[in-house]
C-alpha cells in the first residue's frame, strides 16, 4: 500500500530531531545539511513547518529526469533515485517546486526522502510525535489533501488531481 | 530463465542481460569504465573483458556486449582474462597515468608500472560525456572528433558549444574525472569544452544557482506552471512555500 | 558566408530533400562545390537538416575526404599503399615535401598546391603512384617530381 | 519507344545488337581505360587514335575497355578486325598509335608491341566458345596465342570475365556476352529459397575477407522479421594493394549490378546500396552510368523485366577510411556517421541499415553470382578446393615481373602464381615473402611457396585471404620495416574506439619504430608478441583483432632479421634509413655531376670527372642519388 508522510503543524515545536535522525539514518552521522528533511522556523510566531518530499502522484521530478532514473516503489509508494542510473544533470533539483530534492554536498549525489522504506526515522523518533505515516486509501487521501489544502497551486501535482 | 555456469557457480537468470549485468545482479564484481545504465553497453574501454565458453569454445569478449545465453560458461578471472586484464589497463594506465581510477585499477591486478609509451591524458575515450549528452540530454553539445590515434572529444571547432546547457552530466559520468566544472559566481567554466555560462540569480537570496540554459530547459519542459518559482533556488523555495503554508505572501 | 555559395549549398540540400541521412554526400558535394568546408557552411547545413554540429564536426573530422581548411588550386595525392610503400612512397613524399615546403596535410602559401597522403589509389601495378587532381602518374622517380609539379599551374 | 526489356525475345535482341556492337564488320579498336590503363597513358593513346580515325576518316569503331589484367603491360590495345583474331598490343604510346593506325589503314598486321593474339573467345554464361576467323591470309604463327601466355594460361576468370571485353558503358554488350540472362532465369523459373540454395550449394564464401558463406549470409536475411530489408555492395576496397574491385567496378559495373538485382530478389529487398570508396572517382562514374542504364531497360525500378521484381539501388561514396570496410562501420557510414563499428550481435542480417535486416556482400561476391546461377552450383563447386570453392582474384603487385590482376582456381599454390604467372623476381633478386590480405593480413615467407591459397591455408600459416592483395616482396624489403608500415597505417586508420586497438598499435608502433631505429632492446619481441596476442583477442571489431597479424608472422617467419636489428644494429635489407649508409664507390663513378644536382641536402660534393664523396653528416640518406646514377657507382652499407 503506497504511503505518505504526514505532519501535524501543532505539534511540531522545531527541535530539528528529525533532521538529525535522518542525516544519522542514511548519512551515518549528524549533518542537518545531509538530511532530507529540513524544517523551517518562524521564530516571531512560534511555529516550524519541516519541508520534504511530497512524493507527488504527478511528480515533476520523474517527469524531467532524461535518464529515467527516479521512480516510484512498488511497495511504499515513495519516489526513488536510482543513483546507478542517474547522470547527475540536476534537472530534478531545478524542477522541483518545493526543493524536495537536493544534491549530496561531497558524495556528488541526489538525495531525497525515501519514506526509509516505508518506516520512516523521523516519526519513530520524533519526540513531539508530530509525524505520522498514513497509507494512501481513500481516507489518506483525504487527509493529505488537508494536510496540504493551503498551496492550492501545487495542489494538484501532489494529489494527481484525484480525490 | 536461462541456466548458465559462472566462476563455477551456477545461475538462473532471466532473458535479455548482459554478462555484465548478470554478474553485477549476482554479486560478481567486474570491473569497467565506460559502461553506465542510463546509456548501456558500448564495448570500448574493453576492461569487463571475460572468458566465455560455448560449446567448447572458449573466446575472449566483453562482458558489456555478451548477451547471456542459455549454456554459456563465463569465466570473469581466469589466467587468460588476467592476463589481457593486465595489459589493457597497462596501455590505459600510459594513457592517463594521473587518474586515479586508473591507479586503482592498476593496483587491484597488479600492474606496478607501465612499459606502454607515455601520453598523459585524462581522458581514456570511454564515451560517456558523449553518449549522455547525445542520448540522454539530447543536445548533443561534445562528441568524437578524429580518428585512431588522434580521436578525441571535444566540442564542435573545439570552441564553446552553442546548444551546451552546462548541467554538467559530463563530469558527473566522468570516471577519470578529466571533465571539471567550475562554478564561480555568477559564471560556470567547463575547461574541458571551452565553455563558460552566466548563471541564473535566485530572485529571493540573490545566489547563483543554476546555469541560465538548463533553467531554460526545463522551463521549455513546461510540465506545469512553473514560472512563479523556477527563479528561485531550492533552498528558498521551501522558504517560500512554508510562508504560503503560514497563510503569508512574503 | 557569400549568399551565392548558401544558395549552391541549399541547392544541393534540396537535391537530397533534406534528409539528415544524405548527411555524408552533402558534405561531399558541398566540399566539391566550395574546396573545403568552412565552419559558417557547416552550421548552415546544420540548421538546414536538423543534425548537431557535434555529429557533423566528427562526420568531417573522422573521414580523409574532408578539410576544414582551403585547399590549395591542385591536390597532390602520393599514394602511401603498401605496394608504393614497398617502392618508395615514403621517398617520394619526403621530396615532395621538400620540393613544395610544406607538410604532408598542408597547402603552399600561394594557394597553388595541397599535399596529402593516400592509402591505396588502386593502381599498385604503378607503384610507386601520385596523383594530381584527376591525373595519375604511375612509377613516379624522385627526379621526375618538379616536371610533374610544373604542369600544374 | 520503351526500351523496357521484358520478355525473353527482347531480351535477345538486345543480345543480337550488343553482338553487333562486340564483333562489328569493322575494325573495332579497344583501348584499356580503367584508371590504371589510364595512369600509363591510355588516354592519350585513345585520343590521338580518336583523331587519327577522324581525320583519316577511317571506318573503325573506337571503344574503351576495362581492364585484361596484365598491367605490366599496359596501356592495351586490342584490334579485331573481320576475319582477323583479336590481336592485343602492349605498351603503347601516341607514337605507336599512329603507326597502328597506318597499318590498319593500309591492311597491314602491325608487328611492334604485339602480346597475343586471341583465337577464340569464351562466353562463360553460356558455355559457349566463339572462335575467330584464322586470318590464314598472313602468317600469324610467331604470335603468342593469348590462352597460353603464361600470365594467363592458369586463370580461369569468373568474376573478371568480361574485363577489358566489353566496353563497360555499352549494356547491350555486357548482354551480348550472357549478362542479365541469369537474373532473367531467376525472375522466371526460380523461388527466393531456389535461388539461395544453388549459392549455399555453390559454396561461394565472402570475397572481401573473412570468407563468410554467402548463402548462409543469404538465408539469415531472408529468415530476419521485416518488411523493408536491404541488400548492400561493399566496394570500400580498402586494402592497400588490392584493385580487383576497382577493376570490376570499372571494366563491368552490370555484373555486380545483376549479382545484386538477384540477391534483392532472394532475400526480399526492394533497395541496394552501393558503398563505393571516393577514391576511385572512375568506377563512381561507371556505375552511375550503369544504373541508369538498368533504370532505362527495365533491369531496376519498379517493373523488372515487365514488373516482375523492384528494387532500385543507390550509390553512397565513401570518404576516406579504411574501417568503413568492416560491416557495422559500413552502414555507419551510410547513416550518415561516423565509420565505427559497433559490437555484434545484432549482426546486420537482423538489424543493419536504420535497423533493417541488410545483406552486406562485396564486389567480386556479387559478379560471381550471375555465373553461379547460369552454370549451376555443381558447376562452380567443381572449382577450387574442399572447402573454398571458385575462383579468386588476386592483384600480384610488388616485386614482380608480371605485376597485374589474377583470377585463379582456389587451390593453386603460391609457387605457381608467383613464378608460372607472375614471372619470378626482377633483377635477378631472391624471393623473400608474399604479404597477403592487406593490413589485416600477414607475411607467408619463401619456403612456404607449395601453399595452396584458399581460407583455411592461409589462415593455418598466420595470414588471411582477405581481399585478394598480394604484395611480393624480394631480399630489399625489411620485413621490420613493413610490419612498421602497417601499423603506422592502422594507427591512423582504426576508429580509435576501442582501448585495445587504440593504444595496443600505438604500443606495438612505438617498439618497432625504436628497433628500426637501432634501439631495438632484448625482450622487445617477447613484449611485442604479448601485445599482439592481447590485441587480438580483445579488439571490438575485424580490423583490431587482425592488426597484430603483419608483427606476429613477420616475427615467427624472420626472427632472425628482427634480431640482427635489435642485436647487431643492422638492417639486412638494407632499408631502415638509421642503419644504411650511402657511399660511392670511386672505382665506378664517373663524375657526372647528376647524383650531385639531384641532392636538395647538399650532401654530395666533386667536380666533373672526378669521384664525388657523399658528407655523411648532410646525408639524409633520401636515396636520390641511389637512383639516378646510371652507373651504379652508389652502394649501400
């Protein structure tokens, strides 16, 4: 069952576990810079807002890449580079809209959530418990799509436009 | 499924790989230079060379271009593959004796030194930066010039390229690293193709971020509306994006 | 680039309907018409047939037949076959070097002759063989160089 | 009116008039005009007869012919008048023309320059022999019969047949004498498969090198998926020193055409090209006029022989690289791209031309197949040895008395085309080696002469058939030296893809070109026959993997004279410039100033009458002087 990652805003207090757990994950070390997850502070309001993947169902990513190197598993849903049969163009990098994509700053690498195969560090430790893995059936669907109602522009490229 | 014996092991394998990429899915190592995925087999740096036998006949190939056929027998590190091996990347080892991958080639089979005439080049003519930027970029911005001894690549005229997009897919497939991009301010240089391009300054922090043809290549893409964020760069679109999930234009 | 020499060249386009497949015989014909192949003529034919300078450039490069370069108003060709070889091609064209100043590959200062090489023109009973523009002198001797040379103006 | 040809009846009018035309009641005078004719003077020697006729107002039919294969003795005339045999002059000149013209004039037989004379003439397609009239008027018995000139009494020409018969730009002659009558039977009385069975039984295999059974090559293309196949002509002759394709090409482009037309027709092509070599401007020429000829009388386009077949044929000049005679760099070529060959599989048979099943055949292969199918396999099979059947031609060049182009039974030994045919040795000097099949192929020294040359001997012995080149060569050829020559040839001519190719004949190069500068060092033959053997067994494609051959059998055969060059510095030849002096012998030397003018270095001085000395330090040792003393007063040491 394809899945996605969800954030509940409320609870999110910007202690930046996540990005350290997801450097360590699959960097084996604590680099927020190595993470593919990055969270944003508004210091002012008190609010933190963690930008990753989206693992859109239209994904601009795929779409762009010459070499037909991303592509969605099968089992977690997540959109995956395969570094084998990437040329390392970064066309992916420049067409995503929301930076979801990044280049690995010494091992000449794309690097983007992969969802951990569909058990993802950050919600295991996330203190706050804000994260949450929800599969895609129709009630996931709907609550993504809250989740994310607010840019309606990219609305669509995320959701494939189906309810 | 095809049943085919290699190293003495033997293997279920389903129809249409390569040896190459048969030995790659079970865990042989044989080592190439110019084989990458996104472009396929090409047979020129002949470093994947093994032995195959069929039907008793044992001839030398390369792994890259032996389709695997049901019976064969592959040997990826007899004597006689060693020994070719060897000499092979002596000749490369003259060729471009600063690459490292080269050295470490080197090292790995035991060639201490070369006797083979000195030239010192970084390229090793494996195609790559060709073949990807003909097949898979498309633009076709460098290609082969020259013949035998004298082949080459370069850029047309051996002069900036008009259509090249700067993306840099050359050097990343680069195995000797001869292809070096150098990004300086609001300028990439790519010695290599005579090639300098302006690039494009992120409308927010006001860094340089990508080369202005490969911005304009993908916007000719128009997958979708793209225009209000494709003058930023990554970092500030997430910026920008987590603003509009707080309900703010910046 | 003259107007008149794009128009010869788009003529022999046409002829060939524009096809990215004659690509070797436009080159050709458009070398016969204009002597060499300048970068401007190429990157009209490239505009024309919708091919990369890069395939066209290693096209001109990889083949013999072909010069960047102007050529001079006769092409010496000494035929370096094996049979000329084995009777003194190597000689002849030292000589002709010397006779001519310049280097195998290269064009005299007034424009008059290029030298070049040749693999095997074919006519080995001959050998040694040179050939001068469409002329083909068989069992050339050194000596005999300059009177060849002289009927060329 | 059509001149369409489309039935049997037409077809032999055609004949009757191309009859006319080959044996007029006129004198008919036959000038030998492929390009080596040309070389020799041939031109000028048809244009002062084209005069003469005019001017004398003479009534006598002047046509250029292709090429009889005896080039020594060229340029050929060959005069048949009625009544008369055919009479073939040597060695002419304009002077000689006009005397020729005189004589016929005056009807006369003109003695000078005669070489033979020719009492019957042979029409192959047919089995059928055409005598001529004895010309018992005058007594001819001191001429040589043609049939038994030693150049031509072992040949049995098959795929030359009508070389130098014919004028090549007159299709009715080249029907006249059979053609187009086998391609007629085919359209009539065969199935496709028939007609790939009679070439698989004939046991044709590929005349352009690697001996590949043409029928088999045949039957893979007629078995591949598609609709849109090809056949194709490789007339790339690339091997320096072969010319048999050039002389077919010149002398009778309709046969390969035919040959062609037929194959279309097995295989199920509608298109042909022909990959023909820039450098041989004349046969370009020749066949264009051909095809356009066959477009005329119905042998190609879309109705052959009254709609029974289409199939129409393009020329695609080459360009100057010796690797676009190996197949995949051949259709690269045409693509429009760079000549590099590409790994097979796929092998062009199931994806070749844009992809299109293609059958790649060359020159000599297509003009024997009109022969095979009017003959009949069993015919053909009769020639040659077990496994390599028919004829070959071989262009016998180098060090020899009758240079020209041979067509041979495969099976003859190389003794009885080098000594019965070729007529030895010039200059009293010793039989060295043969260097067969090219670049690609390898030196078979003298005491290997009771060879019989077909595929597999020649292989056995470290060489290759190849395409039929055979380059003799004598006591004053450095066997070091020519292995050099070769691969400083395949350095610039390998497409430079491949790693092994590449820098293994730089390699090879490099360690030759020391030894025959004298710095040749022990375990330089070791190293060489290493790099050799990896050369081989790794190169992508034909042109890699034979280009060791020229190093590997010049070392096994003359061990000896490599080591005298490594180990004692010297050059038994006599022709490695670092290893030779040039000295002038003062007992012979007269002091004629002539070696002294010649020399651009200065490197000679004297005065008239008196010995000259040569400064070694100025001597570049061009050899100029060698050859224009008329004394041979210039020795090398």
């Amino acid at each position: 069952m394809k899945k996605v990652l969800i954030v509940n805003l409320e609870k999110c207090v910007g202690c930046r576990t996540c990005e350290l757990i997801c450097s360590l994950t699959h960097e084996r070390r604590c680099n927020p810079a190595e993470a593919r997850i990055t969270v944003i502070k508004f210091e002012e309001k008190g609010q933190n807002i963690p930008m990753y993947c989206q693992q859109c169902e239209t994904p601009v990513c795929e779409a762009v890449c010459p070499a037909k190197a991303i592509y969605r598993d099968s089992l977690t849903g997540a959109m995956l580079v395969d570094t084998k049969r990437c040329i390392g163009c970064r066309m992916c990098i420049l067409a995503c809209p929301i930076g979801g994509l990044s280049f690995h700053p010494t091992r000449k690498e794309i690097i983007k959530c992969d969802l951990c195969k569909g058990d993802p560090a950050c919600v295991k430790y996330c203190p706050e418990g804000a994260f949450e893995v929800v599969s895609l059936d129709a009630i996931g669907v709907k609550r993504r799509r809250e989740n994310i109602r607010k840019f309606s522009s990219y609305l669509d490229m995320m959701t494939g436009g189906k309810e | 499924m095809l049943k085919i014996v290699i190293d003495g092991k033997e293997a279920e394998v389903e129809e249409g790989l390569s040896v190459l990429e048969l030995a790659e899915k079970i865990g042989v190592k044989i080592p190439t230079l110019c084989y990458h995925p996104a472009v396929g087999a090409y047979g020129a740096c002949r470093v994947c060379i093994v032995e195959v036998i069929e039907k008793g006949l044992s001839k030398l190939t390369t792994s890259c271009t032996c389709p695997v056929e049901s019976g064969i027998e592959v040997k990826t590190n007899s004597e006689k593959v060693k020994k070719t091996r060897k000499l092979i990347v002596e000749m490369l080892l003259a060729r471009c004796p600063d690459a490292k991958i080269i050295q470490d080639l080197a090292k790995q089979l035991g060639v201490e030194k070369t006797r083979a005439p000195q030239k010192n080049e970084n390229c090793i003519l494996c195609g790559l930066c060709v073949r990807i930027c003909r097949e898979i970029i498309a633009v076709d911005a460098v290609g082969f010039a020259n013949r035998g001894n004298k082949r080459k690549v370069t850029t047309p005229f051996e002069i900036q390229s008009d259509v090249c997009l700067g993306c840099g897919a050359c050097a990343f497939v680069c195995p000797t690293g001869a292809i070096k991009i150098e990004d300086v301010e609001d300028k990439r240089k790519i010695d290599m193709w005579h090639t300098e391009l302006g690039k494009v300054k992120c409308e927010r922090c006001g860094r340089y971020f990508s080369p202005v043809p490969l911005l304009e290549q993908i916007k000719k893409k128009g997958l979708r509306e793209m225009s209000d964020f494709l003058g930023l760069c990554p970092d500030c679109r997430r910026l920008v994006l987590a603003n509009k999930l707080m309900g703010r234009e910046e | 680039m003259d107007v008149q020499i794009l128009e010869k060249v788009d003529r022999i386009i046409n002829k060939y309907k524009k096809d990215k497949k004659a690509l070797l015989s436009i080159l050709q014909d458009a070398q016969d018409e204009y002597g060499y192949l300048p970068r401007d003529l190429l990157v009209h034919i490239r505009e024309k047939l919708n091919v990369s300078l890069s395939q066209i450039y290693g096209v001109v490069t990889f083949y013999n037949a072909f010069s960047l370069m102007p050529r001079g108003r006769h092409l010496i060709m000494v035929c370096t076959g094996t049979t000329c070889h084995v009777r003194g091609a190597g000689k002849l064209l030292e000589r002709a070097e010397k006779e001519l100043r310049i280097k195998n590959g290269e064009t005299t200062r007034d424009l008059r002759f290029s030298l070049e090489t040749v693999r095997c023109l074919g006519c080995c009973s001959l050998a040694p063989v040179v050939r001068i523009d469409s002329d083909t002198y068989g069992r050339v001797k050194q000596s005999e160089f300059s009177k060849i040379l002289s009927s060329h103006e | 009116m059509s001149k369409k040809i489309a039935s049997l009846r037409e077809l032999d009018e055609l004949r009757k008039r191309g009859l006319k035309s080959l044996y007029p009641d006129k004198p008919r005078i036959m000038v030998g005009m492929a390009t080596c004719g040309l070389a020799t003077g041939g031109k000028k020697v048809f244009e002062i007869l084209s005069k003469g006729i005019e001017k004398n107002g003479m009534d006598a039919k002047l046509v250029p012919t292709g090429c009889l294969g005896y080039c020594q003795k060229e340029p050929l005339v060959d005069l048949l008048r009625p009544g008369w045999p055919r009479i073939i002059y040597q060695q002419m000149d304009p002077e000689k023309a006009e005397k020729l013209l005189d004589n016929i004039n005056q009807g006369n037989i003109w003695r000078e320059n005669v070489l033979a004379k020719m009492e019957e003439d042979e029409f192959l397609i047919f089995d059928e022999k055409r005598k001529y009239p004895s010309g018992s008027k005058a007594n001819l018995n001191n001429i040589p019969s043609y049939q038994q000139l030693p150049f031509y009494k072992k040949q049995l020409r098959i795929a030359t047949r009508n070389c130098g018969f014919i004028n090549p730009t007159n299709l009715a002659e080249y029907v006249a004498r059979g053609g187009y009558y086998s391609l007629f039977k085919v359209l009539t009385q065969y199935e496709p498969e028939q007609v790939i069975e009679e070439v698989m039984n004939s046991g044709l295999r590929g005349r352009g090198g690697a001996g590949f059974p043409t029928g088999r090559k045949w039957i893979y293309s007629r078995q591949a998926k598609g609709d849109t196949k090809y056949v194709i002509c490789n007339a790339d002759e690339g091997d320096p020193g072969a010319y048999m394709d050039r002389s077919i090409l010149e002398g009778d482009p309709h046969s390969i055409l035919e040959g062609m037309i037929i194959g279309a027709y097995a295989i199920g092509a509608r298109e042909g090209y022909i990959y023909v070599r820039a450098e041989y401007p004349l046969a370009i020429e020749r066949l264009k006029e051909a095809i356009h000829q066959a477009q005329d009388y119905g042998f190609l386009g879309n109705d052959i022989l009254g709609g029974r077949l289409s199939f129409s044929i393009n020329i695609s000049r080459g360009a100057g690289a010796f690797v676009c005679g190996e197949e995949t760099a051949l259709i690269a070529s045409i693509e429009g791209r760079q000549g590099e060959p590409r790994p097979r599989p796929p092998f062009p048979a199931q994806s070749g031309l844009w992809g299109k099943p293609s059958n790649i055949n060359n020159v000599e292969t297509w003009a024997n197949i009109p022969v095979i199918i009017a003959r009949g396999a069993d015919w053909f099979s009769q020639i040659g040895t077990q496994r390599s059947k028919g004829t070959k031609v071989f262009s016998v060049v180098g060090k020899i008395n009758n240079t020209g182009l041979v067509e041979v039974p495969m099976g003859i030994t190389l003794r009885e085309i080098i000594y019965d045919i070729g007529g030895g040795i010039p200059g009293g000097k010793k039989f060295k080696a043969v260097q067969t099949g090219g670049p690609s192929g390898g030196c078979v020294p003298s005491w290997l002469l009771n060879l019989p040359v077909d595929y597999e001997q020649l292989t056995k012995v470290g060489s290759i058939m190849g395409s039929g080149g055979m380059i003799v060569i004598d006591e004053d050829t450095c066997v070091v030296d020519l292995a050099r020559y070769f691969l400083s040839f395949l350095q610039d001519e390998s497409c430079g893809k491949c790693t092994s190719c590449r820098e293994g004949i730089v390699w090879m190069l490099e360690i030759l070109t020391r030894i025959t500068h004298g710095k040749g060092e022990e375990g330089d033959i070791e190293l060489l026959e290493q790099i050799a053997e990896v050369v081989k067994n790794a190169s992508l494609c034909g042109l890699g993997k034979t280009a060791p051959n020229s190093v590997l059998t010049t070392s096994l055969y003359f061990k000896d004279e490599y080591e005298a060059h490594i180990k004692d510095k010297q050059c038994p030849a006599r022709v490695c410039r670092d290893l030779i002096t040039y000295i002038i012998n003062e007992e012979k030397c007269t002091g004629c100033m002539r070696c002294v003018k010649e020399c651009v270095q200065e490197a000679i001085v004297g005065e008239r009458r008196k010995p000259h000395r040569i400064i070694q330090e100025k001597c570049i040792k061009c050899g100029i002087c060698y050859e224009t003393c008329k004394f041979d007063a210039i020795k090398l040491e």
